[in-house]
C-alpha cells in the first residue's frame, strides 16, 4: 500500500542552493578542492561569551521548557536592541522569540494570510517566502530587481502592477539576499508610502539588518503609518555567527505577536532555553562579536568584488550589506559558449572547484529577464582561499 501525502505537499517549496552544497559535497569526497562560495553558513566562530553563557545556563539547570514566547530578559533585549537602532519604542510584548530567523516567514503567512490572497515577495528572493505562500494556499505575485548606477533597485513598475491586482502581504527583505542591495532612503520611503495607501500587512525580512559596512541603518517600519502593519524577522544567526544555535525573534504590533506565540505553543513549545542567555550574554557585547565579525566579512568582500570586476565577461557591484554578491555573468557565459546558467555552474565546479549558486536558486526567472546572475555568498571561506578560488575562475574564463 502507498500511503497518500497530502495534497497540499505538492505545493511546498526548499533550499535548492543545498542540492548545490551536496553536488560539492561528492566532489570534495571524490579529493576535489572545493571553494564554497554556495552556502550562506559562517566559518566564523560565535563570540566567547555567548558560547560560555550558554554553557553556565546549562550548568544552572536551565536545562526546561521556558515560556513560549522566549525568557523575558531576552524579550526585552531584543526590544531595546531593535527599538534603538529602529527609533521605535519597543517592549516585550513585541518580542516573541524563535528557533531560528526562517520560522518568522511560515508563522507570518499563517497568521497574516488567508488562502487565496496576493503577496507580493522578492525573485530573486529567498525561496521559503513562495514555498510558505503557495503551502498555505495564497497567491504569490514576484517583484524583480534592476542593476541601477550602483547596485540593484526595486522593480517598482511589478510592485504597482501587483498592487493593482489587489495584494494585501508584502515580503519585503532590505538588506537583500541574493542581490546584496540596499534600499536608498527614497526608494524605501517609497514602499512604505505605497504599503500604507493600500493598507497592505507587510513582512520586514532583516536577517542582515546589522551586517552593514556602511552607511545608516535603515528600515521600513520606521517610516510614517508602518509600525503597526510590519512584522521584522530577526535573527542572532548572522550578527552573531550562530547559524546552527537556531534563534531568532519575531517583532511587530503586541497582539499579532501573541497570536505567533501561539503558533510557537503549537510548534515547538519554546525555543531552546540555555541558548537564550547566550543570546542575551551577546547583545550585551562582546570583543569578539558583531565588530569583529563585520571587520573579517568586509575584508573578504573588498578581495572578492575587486578579484571578480577583474575576470573578463564578469561585472560585480560592491553591496554596502549582506554577504553576498550577485555578478552579471552574461558576457562570459558568452565567451565560453555557454548558454544556460545551471550548466556553466557545474562546468565552473568541475573545471575549477569554485561552487556558487545561480539566480536560479532563487526563484523562477521572470518574463522578460535576458542577463544571466550567480550568487557567491563569503561567509564561509577565508581570504586565502577567495583568493586561490578566483585565479582558479580567472584562469578558466579567460
Ligand atoms: C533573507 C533571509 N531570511 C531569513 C533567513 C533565515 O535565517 P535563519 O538562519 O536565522 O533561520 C536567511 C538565511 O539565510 C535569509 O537569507
């Protein structure tokens, strides 16, 4: 006898850039040197104290099920740390706490949308906004980005058109994976003005808020009218190399965040207890936290993006967030005669070991897209090996 799956399964989404990981993975096994530009995951270990905090919460005996919307003194960190540098008055009923920063994208949908409503969501994107919209039976409408002068923008010509068609959700992820771009102050004045005239519930992806190089934080919940309409994932994953800990945190307005707890009491309960007081130990610092993380990422940066404008047929913008690049790779895709981008990954892989996603991985490619994007993300390969990695490539694509 087949066991029937669910219906609703033939409409769940993943993570293709892990299929990528795991085609490296048998290389790498088969003796190839691999250079692992394909995985967001962090090399970087997680600051001392958090690691220390942890481990003495566990001694303590906060070994239990603590409350399901996270142990109070975290709530109200996350709510000063994200209430100052969001000039919001934030408390801890703001504040429900996460295994992780994706759960706030599921949890969101299910408590924001009903079947059959528009969403309006980033593609390229991170995947799990369609897999979670079209799971719970809503209708996601994608919006693109353009190169501008430098780095992408918006297509807002796709925003208005979705908002012409009705959306009442938009997922909208400043500072961007895979494009690395951030938006100008007066594109994001912009969205929220659009979000606020059409009365839309909006979803503020901030996994990579606090990894900036430059430039003044900005976020769409602190512009007039969307305090009250926007829930901001957080997550301690990047800011602090904690990828594997899972937390994270769902922010917004007090009673939309009850309603998620109540999603966590059904899910897992809580989240993990000791690592809480990690995450506390690290947002009240650490010498080795956030500065020195933000310090290592940028130098890998400045190597990759000059090493990459310095490959014929590439062209590289320099994001001022986020640990990924996404080149123009259409010219030398030309040049080596390769007309799909799936296929000149894999030729780049075996010929070089050099393993990246592409604009694939995120998202169908829209009507009308001509230029060929792969993603490199440097969180987790040193400068030595960026550098071995991109001769490698230059030598193959000259
Ligand atoms: C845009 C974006 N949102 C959310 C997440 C999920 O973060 P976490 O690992 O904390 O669940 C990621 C992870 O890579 C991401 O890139």
């Amino acid at each position: 006898m087949t066991i029937p799956i669910a219906e609703r399964m033939t409409r769940i989404g993943t993570e293709t850039a892990f299929a990528v990981s795991q085609e490296a993975g048998i290389l790498a096994r088969q003796g190839k040197k691999i250079y692992p530009f394909h995985l967001g995951d962090m090399n970087i270990l997680t600051p001392a104290n958090v690691m220390e905090a942890a481990i003495e919460a566990m001694k303590k005996g906060k070994t239990g099920y603590c409350p399901t919307a996270g142990i109070p003194e975290l709530r109200e960190a996350v709510a000063k740390d994200v209430g100052a540098s969001h000039h919001l008055p934030l408390t801890a009923e703001n504040v429900s706490i996460q295994p992780g920063g994706k759960p706030t994208i599921g949890k969101f949908i299910m408590a924001a949308m009903n079947p059959g409503d528009k969403v309006l969501y980033p593609n390229p994107g991170y995947p799990i906004y369609e897999s979670q919209i079209e799971f719970h039976g809503g209708a996601g409408l994608p919006y693109g980005y353009k190169e501008g002068r430098s780095g992408f923008i918006l297509d807002m010509e796709a925003i208005r058109k979705g908002l012409m068609a009705g959306v009442k959700i938009l997922i909208y992820n400043n500072y961007q994976n895979p494009t690395g771009a951030s938006s100008p102050k007066e594109e994001m004045e912009e969205l929220a003005r659009l979000a606020v005239e059409n009365d839309l519930f909006v979803l503020a992806d901030e996994a990579y808020f606090d990894i900036r190089y430059g430039g003044e934080p900005l976020s769409i919940v602190s512009f007039p009218g969307m305090a009250d309409r926007t829930v901001i994932l957080y997550t301690f994953s990047k800011k602090f190399a904690m990828t594997g800990w899972r937390l994270g945190a769902a922010i917004g307005p007090a009673r939309f965040i009850e309603n998620i707890s109540k999603i966590n009491v059904n899910d897992e309960s809580c989240s993990n207890h000791f690592i809480q007081y990690g995450a506390l130990a690290g947002l009240q610092g650490s010498s080795d936290g956030p500065d020195f993380i933000m310090a290592t990422l940028k130098e890998r940066r400045d190597v990759l993006v000059e090493l990459l404008n310095s490959i014929p047929g590439i062209r590289c913008f320099q994001p001022e967030a986020t640990f990924y690049v996404f080149p123009n790779v259409t010219a030398a895709m030309r040049r080596k005669g390769v007309p799909d981008v799936e296929e000149f990954r894999k030729l780049c892989l075996e010929e070089t070991g050099v393993s990246f996603c592409t604009r694939r991985h995120f998202g169908r490619p829209l009507p009308g897209e001509t230029e060929q994007y792969v993603r490199f993300a440097y969180s987790g390969i040193d400068v030595s090996q960026i550098k071995e990695g991109m001769a490698k490539l230059a030598a193959f694509l000259k």
